[in-house]
C-alpha cells in the first residue's frame, strides 16, 4: 500500500520543534494524492526527512494534528497505550471524587478527544474530524478499561462545524439518567450532563472549590458566574455564614438550588439571577460588603482579537468587586482563556487594585486541575489561571 505523506514548506517548522503538535494550512507544500480528511498521514519537511504523524483535514485551518514525533504505527495498540496511561494518571482522585476527566485531548496526546467520568456514566465529545475517524476504536478501549454503565456522546462543540462534522448528542447502548449526582470532596452535585456546560461540570476547578470551602469559615461569601453553585456549596460546607450566589441563567440556578438542599446548607444560601456587572454595582450602591467574592466568569477572549476588549471587561469586574470586598477580604478571581496571557492577566489584577484603591499580597496561584494536564509545549492546553487575593 502506497504510505500517505504530506510534505511542508521549507522553514515551517517552528512550533513543531518544540513539540507542538498543530500545522496550519499555509505550512503545507504538498498532499499526497491517496489522502483523503481524516486520513492519518506522515508528515516530512521539505527534504523528505521524517516528522511525524497525525491525522489530515483541509477543511480546518488546523490541518494536521500530530498523535505522535515518532516513526511509529497508529493503530489500535497505540491508542489503548494512549487511553490507559491516561486514565491511570488519573488514579489519584479515587478517593476524593467519583467525576473526573479522563481524556484531555492535545493534553493526553489524543487531539480532538475528551472523554468526563460522571459516576457510573462516561461522556465523551469528539471535534476533530480525525478522531471522528477514530472514534468507534477509542470508545472500544475506553468502555473496555473504564466500564461504565452507561455512555453519552455530546459532540456538539461548534469546533465540529469548522471541521466539516455535524452536532451529535445521544446514549451509546442502553439509555442513563442525563441528571446525576456526583460527589467532591464533602460535596454532592446533580450534574445534567445533556444541557449543562461543557460535558455537565466544570471538573478543571475543583482544587479551586475545595480551596473555598477551606477559607470559608464564618465568612460572608459572594459567588458571581455561579453556574449550579460549585464554589457556593463548597463556602457554605466549609462553614460559611452567607452565601449568595448570582448567575444569568435561571436554569443553572434551580439547579443550583436543588445542590444545596442535596448538602443540607440552603439555610445560609440564597441565589439570584441577573447581570453579574450590574448587581456589583447594586451592591456597592448599597453599601454592603462580603468577605469572601469569586469571579469565575466564562471566557473573555475567544480570540487573540479579544484580548483588549476583554481586559477592560475583566478589569472593571475585578475593581468593582475589590471595592466590595471587606479589610482582609479575599477576592477569587479567575480567567478561563489560554488567549489571554498570564502576564496580562496579572496586570490587571494590579490595575483593578490600583483602580479600587486597595493593596493586595497573592496567597495562593490557582490553575486547573491535574486531570486537565497542561504540556508546556502546548500553551493551548494551559487555559485557566487564577489567584486568591488578600486585600487591606
């Protein structure tokens, strides 16, 4: 059988050497005639010399994915390698929660892939046209290794459009519960995994949510973007004396409701919905305060286009959340865009700070968690930073 290579321009190897596994559109000089999208393919320079190999889609601006930097076959001993050294990385949460993200795409060395753990449920989302190639093969290994009960396809991110694939959403097999109830740490949740964002539950924070709740004692606590009240609950379990939490979506608020009788701690909760900026100012209008404020907001920057437009969002966020902050209040503020940098986060921050004319000291430096692997060749998989500040 002829091989399937792709030859690129002379000198279009920058992030490649680096180890990044993305090739735009203009680095490629020549397809062979026998590949088809989706197809893996070897990748060589303009000399022939071996690069690597992934799989091949025109249709994305991303053309060529990478799996591997080795001269080795992609098959399915190479993916079962794949999918099980990557669940077994994350081992170490057995004893601290039944959700957990298995598969981290770029992250895990399998682009286009992310497969969640929700108890006895596995959702999983393709959005690459390779790994829709591949996808019968991976979800093989991974029931076989996992063996849940149920699984779920929620394929619908809007990456699929640009790959030329259309939105799916259904059980695999016999049909599950789309509500269910997971727990982390002390805390339970319903997650609906058919609806909500992402695969159901922001998993990348919950080092940051159990940090909360260990700070949360006595305190009175803001939680702004609260989805279904992750942080609230985690505040309220760690002993908080008020809590109020605030999204736009009554949906994500009933649900959030339903979390909190599910923890026995809607005593000292209350939530309401409505425009996060506008109820900060409402709040400062009125003059009160909170010991405790998180800024968990949904991403800014989508783009590099972005980025000034959104640090003037999250800098005015940030200030009028600093001028409501209690003497030695502490503000917990996050960005969730590998578009914006980290350095550019921090000066707003400072800027906000200055802004709100206060003083802050760092106590601690969040980022997603560990089944969110980031690989520093990678930036894109490096996406959520924040920082718990202590204001004078």
């Amino acid at each position: 059988m002829q091989d399937k290579v792709i030859r690129l321009r002379k000198g279009k190897k920058g992030r490649l050497k680096a180890g990044h596994p993305w090739i735009f559109k203009g680095a490629i000089l020549e397809v062979g005639s026998n590949i088809k999208p989706g197809d893996i393919a070897t990748v060589v320079n303009n000399e022939n010399k071996f690069i690597g190999r992934g799989y091949y889609n025109p249709a994305s601006e991303i053309s060529i994915r990478l799996l591997t930097f080795k001269d080795e076959t992609i098959d399915r001993l190479f993916l079962h390698k794949r999918i099980k050294d990557a669940i077994d990385k994350r081992d170490y949460l057995k004893n601290i929660t039944n959700a957990k993200r298995l598969i981290f795409s770029e992250g895990d060395g399998l682009p286009g892939l992310i497969a969640d753990l929700y108890s006895d449920t596995l959702v999983f989302q393709v959005f690459t046209f390779g790994m829709e190639k591949l996808k019968e093969v991976a979800l093989k290994i991974l029931t076989d290794i996992v063996n849940p009960k149920y699984v779920y396809e929620k394929s619908d991110s809007p990456f699929r459009k640009i790959e030329g694939l259309k939105s799916v959403k259904n059980w695999i097999g016999s049909n599950g519960q789309t509500s269910i109830e997971i727990y982390e740490g002390k805390a339970k949740f319903v997650v609906d995994i058919e609806n909500g964002h992402k695969t159901g539950f922001y998993l990348d924070q919950r080092k940051s949510r159990l940090a909360i709740g260990a700070i949360s004692r006595d305190k009175t606590v803001l939680d702004l973007f609260c989805y279904t009240g992750g942080f609230s609950i985690n505040a309220s379990l760690g002993g908080a004396k008020k809590v109020l939490g605030v999204d736009k979506k009554k949906e994500w608020l009933t649900l959030a409701r339903k979390n909190a009788l599910l923890n026995g701690v809607s005593g000292s909760m209350n939530f309401i919905d409505g425009d996060a900026f506008l109820i900060l100012r409402k709040i400062l209008d009125a003059g009160e305060k909170f010991d405790i404020i998180v800024l968990d907001p949904p991403s800014f920057a989508k783009d590099r286009r972005a980025i000034i437009t959104a640090s003037k969002g999250y800098k005015e966020l940030n200030t009028l959340a600093i001028k409501i902050l209690n003497e030695n209040g502490v503000l917990c503020t996050f960005s969730c865009s590998h578009n914006m940098p980290n350095d550019i986060f921090s000066k707003i921050l400072k800027d906000s700070a200055k802004a709100g004319g206060r003083k802050f000291s760092i106590l601690k430096r969040c980022r997603q968690d560990k089944d969110h692997p980031i690989i520093k060749t990678i930036p894109e998989t490096e996406y959520l930073k924040g920082c718990f500040l202590k204001f004078s």
